[in-house]
C-alpha cells in the first residue's frame, strides 16, 4: 500500500484545524490525484474565447470516460481481451495528458493484462478505475473553480 504524502498546513491556518475546515481549498491535504506541472502547462495553454483550454480539456474527459469504463466493463465480462486492451491504452493516454497519473497507471496495468491475454482479476482493476476516476473528477472540479477565480495552483 502507498504511504499518503504528507504537506504542511500553512502557517496562518488556524492550529489543529484541516485546511478545508478553515475555508481553504477543497482538494484533499493527504492524497492529490492531478499533477501540478502538467495542470500548470495545459493553464498556459489559450483555449477558445474566454475559457481556458484546461477547462475544455477537463469538459472532455469528464464527458468522454464513462463510456469508456461501461465499455471495459462489458468487454471483461465478454472476456474482450482485445476490447480491454484498446479502451485501457486510450484512457491511460486521456489520464495522462489531464495529469492524472494514478489513474493512467491503473489504466496502464489494465492495459498489460489485455496485452497478454489475461483478464483475471480485471473486474477489480476495473473497480478501482472506477473509484479513481471519481476521484479525479473531484480533484478536476477544484481544478475548474480555481481556474474560474483566477487562482490556478
């Protein structure tokens, strides 16, 4: 198991009190899903008219993985390894350019075990992507709102 990454809480946080409790941000302090220099990067990116590109992007991927999730689930129970292998490596490609790398790993190990032929224990792996990808568009919808109030990290 992954040990959580500890921050420090800011100095004029009150003591003993979590930053979201205090009015900070809403990301969580022990378990960020997005990386910030790729989030850095797609910020300085132009997008159409007022909107920057990372939102569009954001809009995207939110729109675009579910289906791909209900797409793996029925090729794992298919026993699709071919499907898996496909849908995996496009999700680990969307995962990592929107800087989620945890879950473009899963997507990735996913991915391998379609490569093989092997899709025993994929309905878990599935699962777990799932739970990421909630994840992460929690971490994302942070991500929009700081981007909106001109607050990017």
């Amino acid at each position: 198991m992954q040990e959580p990454v500890l921050r420090p809480i800011a100095a004029d946080t009150p003591q003993g009190v979590a930053p979201t409790a205090a009015g900070a941000d809403v990301k969580s302090v022990l378990d960020d899903p997005l990386d910030d220099e790729v989030l850095a990067m797609l910020r300085e990116l132009p997008g159409e008219e007022d909107d920057s590109l990372l939102n569009e992007l954001i809009d995207l991927y939110v729109h675009d993985v579910p289906p791909r999730l209900d797409e793996i689930r029925r090729a794992v129970g298919a026993g699709d390894a071919k499907t898996v292998t496909f849908v995996a490596h496009s999700l680990k490609g969307s995962s990592a350019n929107i800087g989620a790398p945890h879950m473009a790993d899963l997507c990735s190990q996913l991915e391998q075990q379609g490569r093989a032929g092997s899709l025993e224990g994929a309905e878990a792996l599935h699962g777990e992507i799932e739970r990421e990808f909630h994840h992460v568009c929690r971490a994302l919808d942070v991500e929009r709102q700081r981007d909106a109030n001109g607050n990017g990290r």
